[in-house]
C-alpha cells in the first residue's frame, strides 16, 4: 500500500488533493502537511513513498523543502514532485529541478497528468528501493565473501606458519639430540646425518654423505651389521650393539637401534637408525667388575682376618701364658718370645690386608662440616634424584671437628643413598647439623659404656622413607647385611659410615619406625681444647625442680622409665602410659589434674599428635612437649606436627629434659 505525502499551507488544497488521490490510486495512504518544517519532520518518520510538494509556503517555500529533503540521507531518496499556483516557466522549472525535484507540474493541475506523474514516482521509487536492497545485499555477500577469504587466508598463513615451525622443531630436535641419527637407502649409503653423527665419527657431514655404513665397521662388524640388515628387510626392530670406528682409528662401541623403511609391496628401501654412544656405559661396566672384585677381595680379607685372628690370639695368648710360667730356662724363654713376635707379625699383616682392601688413605683435617655439606649439596641433588626433595638445616655457629673430608663426604652420600632407596616414590631428605652437650646420663641409659661425656657436632640425616622395623635396626651395621634384593646393594654403606664414625672416635644412632621413615644422628667430638660439658650445664640451670603432675607417654620401655626416673629426682609427680591409648586409660583412672604431656610422636595403635588432640578438651591448661628421635625440622616436615611446638629432640639429658619440662609449665601459652 502506498503512502504519499501531500504538503499545502492551505488546507482545503491538501482535502481536495486527498480525495483525488484515494479516490484515482485506491488503498494509497496520504499523510498531509501544512508547513515546511512538518513536511521535513513526518519525511523522516513517515517515509512516504513519494512527496507532493507546493512551492508557495511562508516561512519555507517548496524549493528549501525539496533541497534539505534531497541532502539528508534518510529523505534523498524519496521522488518529489513540485506543485506550483502560477503559470510554469521556464527558470521556475528548473529551479525546482535543480533542487532536486523529480517533476514539476502547474495548477491548476490535470488529474489524470497528476495521478500518472504519482504512478511514475512509485514505480521509480519501488525500482530504485529493489536496488539498494540488491546493491545492499550485493555488498554484504562481498563483504562476508572478503571475510571468508581473509579468514582462509590466515588460516592458510597460520598452517604455514606452524609446518614452518614444525620442521624447524624437528629439525632442531634431530641435530640437537644426544644419540646419533642417519638414514641409509637399500645399498646401505648414507642419505642423511644429523650432527651428533659427524660428531661420533668424527667426519665432516659431505664426507659422510654418500658413504656406505660398511666403511665404518671393521670385518666382524660387518658381518655383524649384514646378518641384521637380512632381519630388518623382513621388517625386524632388533636392536644390536657394533664397534663403529672413527677417522682417526678409535672404536666406539654403540647401541643401534633400526626402522626399516618398507614400500607397499614389501620391499625394503632403506632403514633410519638411532645410535647411542655406550662409551662411557661401558667404562662405568669395567669399573663396576673392578668394583665387584674388590669386594670379593674385602669378604675374603675380612674372613681370613676374622679366623687368623681367632687363632692368632690363642698364639700369643698361650705364648704370654707360657712366659708367666717359664722363669728359669732362657733358651726357652727366647723362643716362645719369639713365637709370639712372630704372632703380633702376623697380626700386623692381618691389618694391612683389611686396610688394602678398602683402598682408604685417612688425613684428618679441622674443619667446619657445613662448609663440606655445603661444597658435595649439588652432588648430593643429583644423587637422590628430582623426586626426592633436599633440605640442609646447618646450624649457625657450627663447632669444628677433626675428621677427613673424604669421609664426611663418603658418610653422607651412603646415608642419602639408602634414603633415596627407601623412597622410590619420593619424598624428602633433611640434612643438617647441630651442636650437642652429652652427659654420663645419656651413654648410661643407652647402655653405652665406650664414649665419653662432652662437646659434640651431630649430623643428622633424615628421609620419610618405609622406615625400619626394630629387627632390621639391630643389624644394619653389621657388614654385607642389606634388606634389598639380591644384586641392588653390596651391605657394605652403613657398615662403612659406622666404621668411619669410629675410627673418628663419636657413635651413631638411629631412630626409625615402619613406615614414619628413619633419622640418623652421627656424633663426632667437637675439636680440643673445649669447656667441660658440666660447666655449661651449670651456667644454664636455674632451678627446674617442680612438684607438677605430667603424663609420659612412650612406647619404649627403657625410655619411659628413664625419663620417669629423672622427672622424679627434681620432684615431679608422673603416671606413664605405652601409647595413645594406653593414655587416654590413664587419664580416666586417675583423678586429679595433669599439668603437662610429654608424649612420643610416632607410637603404634594411637601416636602422640591424636592423644594431645583428645585429651586437651579434658585438660585445657595442659602443656604439651612432643618428643622424637627425627629432628625438630625432619619431624615438621614429615607432616605429623606443626611449626612452633614445643618439641624435645632424642636424645636428650636429664637436665635438657628437666629444662624444657620447666620451660613448658612456665609458658604463657
């Protein structure tokens, strides 16, 4: 349905126009206006097909009508046909023209010249809006045609770009990888190398390059290489080993490991293989036979020295009884004196052969054990491997020893050895160092009569490993003992740190627990000359007497009784249970408070963490001191307790005990 605009200062004009139009162009929908600026406005938001326009209007004739209507873009495109009162001329008509008008016409006006001039404007108008819908529709297909090829385009750009990268990545991968690479064609020449080839072989790459492989391979070689070549032609993936032979002569035995390259129809055209250098595997393999020998040389040194020292003793032992009896008869007094000369000789032979087969120079040296930690921790990471997480906690103001650094080195790579072994999953390895006062106490309730009361560096090492059974600890000091299979370890780590450990006159001890992993806490004497161990217990005591009631919870017969007595010497009221459990009983029998719990950490049925958390509630103001043979850092990091509580280190003396007891129940917190 049409809609036409008709604009008429004078109203009856636009009502006779009106009627003309419905009455000619049925269904058309004429819109009317009285003045410029109303025909401008009902332009835009009518949009009218077409636009019947007077010139003669106050204000705004038809011309400035027609001119804004033909320079707004939402208007320009509507036809405008000029309606004059006077008699047309010529400059009056195309001055409408020049605005812009699509046809000029006189009243008073023909009806049927108007109503084709209306049917002619329509017709333009509706054939000029299907154009700008196809120009339209034109541009927004080559719009979205543009898009799609852009896109393709970069598309294109981008799968370049990543086949340029990919071959760049392959490329870079092949001449920088550790084993050499080289494709050969079906009469075994040389196609392709990558660098690490020229490097083995030690040719330049265009020497290399059109080569048979037989010109590197000695005449067992060979012979070698063609019975594998008639395997890989039926598409056998054999690996083999060769002897290849470099241009200045060397032999470098390697793996090669072969894909051969057949066609559709099975024929064999050619073969890529990757060789490794086992140079160097091989070295390790000689060294290792060197290594088995010696050991074989050691157990044999060590039974002949046990049994030749077991006879030898009853020689000059019987020779030193004789002499007690023999008084008057020299000659024979000469004689048995020689007998057991000859004994203690043979005796001295007897060491020489044990210290041969350990192949050990010892020159001891003052020094700082942190700074040896500090020189082999690098070694030490490489060693255990990256799953196994390395903390050093070194002690600030660290006492000297006197020991050889070969040994301090050999002590802690066996420790860390057996603790990455006991860890096959992961986990973490605590070294570190401390200074420690050991008294007559300590040595007396380990049953430990050799040492001696004083001033010592610990160094501890730590895993959170499977942990020892009670069992296993009481032979792993004992040489060739081991728990692993048959091949994986010698038995001899453990019994060499404890040897060297003795040989440097301190002890070693060792806490562990199935599955809690395990602490060992090597004692070496602080460097002479030193203050006695008493002075400065006797400068730190005040006074640690109490009369306090505290529950000793351990599962260790001789521990628990050990530090019951010495709570009981500075006056202290105790009830003692085995474990967790066992705790919780004694808590329900006994009536009155408990002002302090002194609890083990790792404890079968119930540890001590779970006690101290169910009994608390009971006990609100009770202090709690956790005790363990693991380091306070160890123990923290074992995830069983938290940074910041109070913790007592085994082992301990009766005054550190009694001290720290005292130093709980006076705490605010």
């Amino acid at each position: 349905m049409p809609k036409i605009l008709a604009v008429d200062d004078k109203k009856d004009n636009l009502t006779a126009l009106s009627a003309l139009l419905n009455a000619l162009i049925p269904g058309c929908n004429v819109i009317t206006a009285q003045s410029g600026a109303e025909a401008l406005e009902k332009a835009k938001t009518e949009s009218p097909d077409t636009i019947l326009l007077d010139i003669k209007m106050p204000v705004m004739d038809g011309y400035e009508v027609c001119n804004r209507l033909k320079y707004d873009e939402t208007t320009k495109h509507i036809p405008v046909i000029m309606i004059s009162a006077i008699k047309t001329e010529s400059e009056d008509l195309v001055k409408g023209l020049e605005t812009g008008a699509d046809a000029y016409l006189a009243k008073p006006i023909d009806e049927y010249v108007l109503i084709a001039q209306v049917k002619t404007a329509l017709r333009i108008k509706k054939a000029e809006d299907h154009l700008r819908r196809q120009k339209d529709l034109l541009e927004s297909t080559v719009q979205d045609r543009t898009a799609e090829l852009l896109r393709t385009n970069e598309q294109l750009k981008h799968e370049i770009n990543n086949r340029i990268n990919a071959e760049k990545k392959y490329r870079m991968l092949i001449e920088t990888m550790n084993e050499g690479l080289f494709l050969m064609d079906e009469n075994f020449l040389i196609t392709f190398a990558n660098n690490r080839l020229f490097e083995i072989l030690g040719y330049l790459k265009e020497k290399i390059i059109g080569m048979s492989v037989h010109n590197f391979l000695n005449v067992r070689n060979q012979r070698i290489f063609d019975e594998q070549m008639e395997l890989h032609k039926k598409g056998d993936h054999t690996v083999y080993e060769l002897i290849f032979i470099r241009k200045d002569g060397q032999k470098i035995p390697v793996i090669v490991s072969p894909s051969p390259i057949i066609d559709a129809d099975g024929q064999f055209k050619g073969s890529l293989a990757v060789i490794t250098n086992i140079s160097e595997r091989k070295q390790l393999e000689t060294q290792l036979h060197q290594a088995q020998k010696m050991e074989a040389i050691g157990k044999l040194a060590g039974g002949i020295a046990h049994d030749f020292n077991n006879i030898l003793t009853t020689i000059i032992g019987n020779a030193e009884l004789a002499l007690m009896d023999v008084i008057k008869d020299e000659s024979l007094r000469k004689e048995i004196e020689e007998i057991k000369k000859a004994g203690e000789k043979a005796a001295s032979l007897t060491r020489q052969l044990l210290a041969f087969s350990r192949k050990q120079i010892v020159q001891p040296e003052i020094l700082d054990i942190n700074e040896s930690l500090t020189d082999i921790e690098k070694m030490l990471g490489r060693l255990i491997g990256e799953d196994v997480e390395l903390l050093t906690i070194p002690e600030p103001e660290l006492w000297q020893v006197e020991i050889d650094p070969g040994q301090i080195e050999q002590m802690i790579m066996n420790l860390a050895v057996n603790a990455r072994d006991a860890m096959p999953k992961g986990g973490k390895l605590t070294v570190g160092t401390a200074n420690a006062d050991l008294d007559k106490n300590y040595f007396r309730e380990r049953g430990i009569h050799e040492e001696t009361p004083g001033h010592y560096v610990m160094l501890s090492v730590s895993d959170t490993g499977s942990g020892m059974d009670k069992e296993t600890r009481e032979h792993i000091f004992e040489p060739f003992f081991t728990t692993k299979e048959v091949g994986k370890g010698t038995g001899l780590g453990l019994s060499t740190v404890y040897g060297i450990v003795k040989q440097n006159n301190g002890f070693i001890w060792v806490y562990s627990e199935p599955g809690q992993g395990s602490t060992f806490k090597i004692y070496l004497p602080k460097v002479k000359p030193d203050a006695e161990p008493e002075e400065k217990e006797q400068s730190l005591v005040d006074d640690l007497s109490g009369s306090e009631t505290v529950l000793i919870v351990e599962d260790n017969d001789s521990l628990r009784n050990f530090a019951q007595k010495i709570l009981y010497i500075y006056g202290y009221r105790t009830l003692n249970a085995e474990n967790g459990e066992d705790a919780l009983r004694v808590c329900k029998e006994h009536n009155g408070p408990i002002h302090l719990l002194l609890t083990d950490v790792v404890m079968p049925r119930m540890g001590g963490k779970e006690a101290a958390e169910r009994l608390q509630p009971l006990y609100p103001r009770m202090k709690i001191i956790y005790m363990s043979g693991y380091t306070d850092n160890a123990i923290v990091h074992h995830g069983v307790l938290e940074p910041g509580l109070n913790f007592l280190e085994k082992p301990f003396t009766p005054k550190g005990l009694a001290r720290k007891v005292r130093k709980a129940l006076e705490s605010e917190n």
